[in-house]
C-alpha cells in the first residue's frame, strides 16, 4: 500500500482534483456535508472546482451525536434518490465524523464505491482522513460498527482551516504533538520552536504530522502492531474525554482530553521506560501553556480507571494496555503499566 503516493496539497492538489472528478462526470459524483462545510467549506470547492456545480449534495447533521446508524441510513437513501452507480464517486468533505460517516456509508453502498477524502479540521488532515477506518457509534461505544476501506485520495487544502474555530485548530494540534512525540525529538523541538498551535496548523507542518500515519499505517494497516503507537495519550485520554461528556456542560474535545493522555502517559512512560525528566518536563510545561487545565478531583481517579476498564480497546486479558514513548520518537506498544502507576500519572497532572 503506498498511502503517500495518494495525499494531495497545494496548487497540485488542486490539479489532480479537477482530474479524478472528470473520470466520474459521467457516472455521477456525491459530496457529504455537514452543516459548517455545507455554509463554509462547499462555497469554496465550488469556486475551485466550478465542474462540481453539478455534483448531488448530501447533507447530514454533523457532531459526534450523529456518527450513527441513521446517518449511514439517510446517505444509503440520498445516494437511491440521486440514483447513485457503483461506479460514482463520493467526496466527503467535512471533519473527522463527516470522513468517519461517508467513508463507511460509500465502502458498503452497492457493495463499495469509490470516495475521496478532503478534510477541513486540522484533526481530520493529520489523522481521521488517513488510513483506511471508518465508521460509526453504536449507543455508548466509540467506532463500534464499521470497516476498512481506503479512500481513491486525501486531500489537504488548508484553506479550509480558515473558517474552523480556534478551539478545533487546538484539539487537532494535540494529535500532531503525538505524532511528533513519537516520530522524532527532532519533529517534536520542530512543533516547540513554532511558538505556538496556531502556528502549526499550516501546510507544511499539518503535511509532516500527516506522514507520520501515513508511514505507520503503510507498514501496518489492519493495526496489528506498529499501528498502535497512534494510540499513545488515548487510554487515558478517551477516560478523560468520556468522563468529561458525563460530567461537563461544555465537555472537552477529543483533543484537549488526549493532550491531558500525552502528559500522564509520557509520566509512565518516565516511570518505566526512563523517557528523561527534561523531556517530561517540556511535554507537560507545553501541554500546560496551550491547553486550558482540566480540575479533576483526586476522587474522580477510581472513575477514570473504571472508564477505561469500560473501553474493551484498551484491556487485554483485563490489564489496561498503554502505548508509550521509551524516548521521544522510540514508541513501544502493548505495554501494562498497572493501576498504581496510572493512578500516579493523573495524580502527576493534578499537581498533587
Ligand atoms: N478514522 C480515523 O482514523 C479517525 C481518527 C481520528 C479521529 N476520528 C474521528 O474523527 C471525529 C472527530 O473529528 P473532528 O475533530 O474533525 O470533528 P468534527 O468532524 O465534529 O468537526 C469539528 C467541528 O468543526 C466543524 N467544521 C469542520 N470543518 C470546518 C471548517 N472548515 N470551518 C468551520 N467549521 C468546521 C464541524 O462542523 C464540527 O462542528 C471523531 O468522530 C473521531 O472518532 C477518526
Ligand atoms: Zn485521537
């Protein structure tokens, strides 16, 4: 699978869009949309690619509440009515849900369609628009339903980031400090220098962050093993953003949680792996600038662990499993690190 051979940027990207939609003029092309990429992003590709003008417009409710069976539903219908061929083409055009959503309902409408990705979320260029998942919830559990398809080509035109929230800019930042943290010390120091988040939300950085999944998914795309380094700062982080969605008016996003997983995990990965304090230090001083300080309580910890004893993605054999960082850029997976460690680490990131 040469994944990278398919992420388009820039003024090419452009190009090779215009390309691959003259293939499927005759058989008809579909782009989903949410409500913001309907009112933000869609005016733009139109200006862009003016040939998409005749393109069927599938809207759908966008937010994590809606990555259900029923929006698959109203897709499968709107791709009936529109009289959709397994020979059209699907562009979903939206954040990491609108990616989530389309691919799934294009991977398995007559059996499987061809679909492209063009993300507008910093999360869905670096990470939810690269590598084959897709997918949906099923009542309380995350991506529960959904396969492995790859979309025809991704493409990154950060334009698009004009337009999307200061708050969303950070939340996709926290997955490209992952990627960063587990790539190289020379990548993380790179993402320091700049200052700040905003800052790395452009082209070339939001590329570099892409080509750290699109190198791991290569080498492993069904996440047998390698591609578990991607889950560093989740086990904790997930917890941390489920416990927020319980318990907050204005919970957090994906990426706040797992920013506030990259601190406690770089902890245990300190603890056991001996990652250098120095190096613990800057991720947890950087995480603590950018990221608003989340006050859980000392006696939220037992709920936090009782979270991710709940998410059947971590346990193994009912020992929660990390992926960790033994230094940056060297990352190790399937590691067990026990209750008292990771009731530590969070201990660690409530300064008590
Ligand atoms: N498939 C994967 O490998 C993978 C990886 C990571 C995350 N995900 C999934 O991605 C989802 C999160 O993605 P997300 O963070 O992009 O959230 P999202 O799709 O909900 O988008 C965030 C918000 O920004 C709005 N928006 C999107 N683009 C905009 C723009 N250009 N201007 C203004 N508003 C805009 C959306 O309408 C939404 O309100 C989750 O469901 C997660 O499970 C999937
Ligand atoms: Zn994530």
């Amino acid at each position: 699978m040469n994944l990278s051979k398919s992420l388009y940027s820039g003024k090419d990207g452009w190009l090779h869009l215009q390309e691959s939609i003259e293939k499927y003029s005759q058989s008809g092309i579909y782009i989903i949309v949410g409500e913001n990429t309907l009112k933000y992003c869609l005016p733009v590709l139109l200006e862009k690619c003016p040939t998409l003008a005749d393109a069927f417009i599938i809207k759908i409710p966008g937010g994590e509440s809606n990555k259900t069976i029923l929006s698959i539903e109203r897709v499968w219908q709107k791709l009936t009515i529109g009289k959709a061929l397994r020979s059209s083409l699907v562009i979903c055009l939206g954040g990491g849900v609108i990616t989530d959503i389309g691919g799934f309902a294009a991977a398995t409408f007559k059996r499987g369609m061809d679909f492209i990705h063009i993300p507008t979320t910093v999360l869905a260029m670096v990470d939810a628009a690269i590598g084959g998942k897709t997918g949906i919830n099923l009542d309380s559990v995350k991506n529960q339903v959904g396969v492995f398809a790859q979309p025809k080509s991704v493409f990154v035109f950060t334009e698009f980031l004009e337009t999307l929230p200061e708050r969303q800019m950070l939340s996709g930042y926290a997955e490209m400090l992952k990627h960063a943290l587990t790539d190289s010390a020379e990548h993380f120091n790179d993402l320091l220098r700049l200052n700040s988040p905003l800052n790395a939300c452009v082209e070339t950085t939001i590329l570099k962050s892409a080509a750290v999944k699109t190198k791991v998914v290569e080498i492993d795309p069904s996440e047998g093993g390698i591609r578990k380094v991607l889950n560093f700062g989740h086990t904790i982080g997930h917890a941390i953003e489920a416990f927020s969605q319980k318990n907050d008016a204005d919970p957090l996003l994906h990426g706040e949680a797992v920013a506030i997983g990259l601190v406690c995990e770089s902890y245990i990965s300190a603890k056991m792996f001996g990652l250098g304090q120095n190096d613990l230090m800057k991720i947890t001083a950087h995480v603590n600038l950018h990221f608003k300080h989340y006050p859980i309580s000392p006696e939220n910890i037992d709920d936090l662990l009782a979270l991710m004893y709940h998410d059947k993605k971590n346990t193994d054999n009912n020992l929660l499993n990390f992926s960790l960082i033994s230094s940056i850029g060297k990352p190790v997976w399937d590691q067990f690190p026990g209750e008292e460690l990771i009731r530590s680490s969070l201990q660690y990131y409530l300064g008590v």
